[in-house]
C-alpha cells in the first residue's frame, strides 16, 4: 500500500499515520554508498547492491557468503537470460 504525506500541512499522517522519517534517515547512507560509483549510470543496480549490503548488516550476515549461498540455490534452469541484440554488419 502506498502512502503519501503533505508535508506542506503535517509530517505524520494523522488518518494513516504515514511519516517520512525512514527514507529521510536511510538516504544519507545510500548518497554515500552511491558516492563511489558514477551515479548517472546504474543507479538500479547501485541501489540494489546497497539494499543488499544494508540487509546483510541488518542480519549479521558476511555479503560474500550470502551471495554464494543464493547463486548456489538458484535453479538456473528456470532463469532466462535476455539476448543480445543483433549486431548490424
């Protein structure tokens, strides 16, 4: 569910109590993890190494060893990977 808030009129939703405090501690973090890579390209998969980073800490899991145990859990079969384009000759 999405919410929004005015923050023009409150910063708590009075009727949903949806607030912005979250994203407003958490974007710091991701400005300076973002900070090392050029942020005009990639940003989707910046963002994704950052979450995935993050949720690591978050669970006292070491990234290297959770990486490897999802890449090793994958039923690759089942993945489909895109083609490359055509090239033009």
């Amino acid at each position: 569910m999405d919410r929004t808030v005015n923050q023009s009129i409150h910063f708590l939703d009075p009727h949903t109590g949806a607030h912005t405090n979250p994203i407003e501690a958490t974007w710091p973090s991701v400005k300076v993890f973002l900070g090392q890579y050029n942020r005009g390209e990639d940003n989707e998969f910046h963002f994704a190494h950052y979450m995935f980073a993050a949720r690591c800490k978050a669970e006292g899991i070491p990234p290297y060893l959770q990486f490897l145990h999802l890449v090793a859990n994958i039923v690759w079969c089942m993945c489909r990977v895109p083609r490359s384009p055509a090239r033009a000759t």
